[in-house]
C-alpha cells in the first residue's frame, strides 16, 4: 500500500500538479487584501485623533499669543500716551509697522495670529486735537477689536486695559478667554 502512495505522488509530480506543501509556503509570503485594508483603516483612525488634538493645541497656543499681543500693545500705547499726552490716529495704526513718536520707536505693531484672516482693529476714540509727537490729531482713548477661536467671538480692549465681548459689552475676565 505504500508503494502505491508513492507511485501516485510522483506521478503528481511528474504531470507538473504542485505539492501541496508548496501551496500552503507560497500562500504565506504576503498579506491578503483585508488585512491591508485593516492596518490602512486603523492608521487613518489614529491620524485622525491625533489631527484633532493637534488642531485644538494649535488654536490655543494663537489665543495665547493674541492675549500676549494685548499685553504688549497696551504697554507701548500707555508709553505713546505719556509721550504725546494722547493716542495715535486711526492711520498710524498699520500692523506690522513700528509706531513712532517723534523719532522714538514705540511700538511694533503686531499681527494677528490668525492673519489674513483675523487682524487687530484699532480704532482712536474723541480727537483731542492737542498736539504732540509732531502731529494735531491725537485721540484721547481707543478700543482694539481681537478675535478668540476658542470662544468664536470678537473683543474689545480700551485704554484702560479692560476687555468686554463685543456682543453684549459685558466686561470679561482674562482667565475666561484661555
């Protein structure tokens, strides 16, 4: 009987039929096209989570700057202010360009993170019409119009330092915007 086992397998062989052990080798050299699909879809769910937390870090970190901006743009304005017993006029007010008084470089004007599509808006309250730093248009107060993406709405920040939204004119803590 086992003698005829082996006539017929090489018999097989002989007619070119590929022994089985061959089959199963060549059918364990690659990756069949589930599994691919299965690796493709988890890597694109874990980019996708990771895209998400990414994109709100990157939000966050432009609202800290904008409030850091403010805090630097108040400063060079109370400097401007105790040079030219006033506040510069609407067309001073160029971001990305330093503002002068006299020949005194006071403050470089920031840009918003978020540009072109968010900008500062200054705007120089009642002119006062005193002179100073060289010109007779001095305003006696602003307001500067910023955007937070992470509450999706504009504020507003006097002289004063004071925030309000500009919705309702609610004055805002500095800690509700971060």
């Amino acid at each position: 009987m086992l003698k005829k086992i082996q006539r017929l397998a090489n018999s097989e062989q002989r007619i070119g039929i590929p022994d089985r052990s061959s089959l199963i080798a060549h059918r364990q050299e690659g990756f069949t096209l589930i599994e691919l699909l299965v690796v493709v879809a988890i890597v694109g769910l874990l980019l996708s989570v990771i895209s998400v937390g990414y994109t709100a870090q990157r939000r966050n970190a432009r609202d800290a700057k904008r409030l850091s901006d403010l805090k630097q743009i108040k400063s060079g304005m109370d400097i401007y202010f105790q040079d030219a017993s006033g506040y510069p006029d609407n067309g001073e007010w160029i971001p990305g360009t330093t503002l002068n008084c006299a020949s005194n470089n006071i403050l470089l004007i920031p840009r918003d993170p978020g540009y072109p599509v968010n900008d500062y808006t200054y705007n120089g309250d009642d002119a006062s019409g005193l002179p100073g730093c060289g010109l007779n248009n001095l305003r006696g107060g602003y307001t500067l119009r910023f955007y937070i993406e992470k509450q999706g709405l504009w504020y507003l920040m006097d002289e004063d330092g004071v925030i309000r939204d500009e919705l309702n004119n609610n004055v805002i803590s500095v800690d509700t915007l971060i």
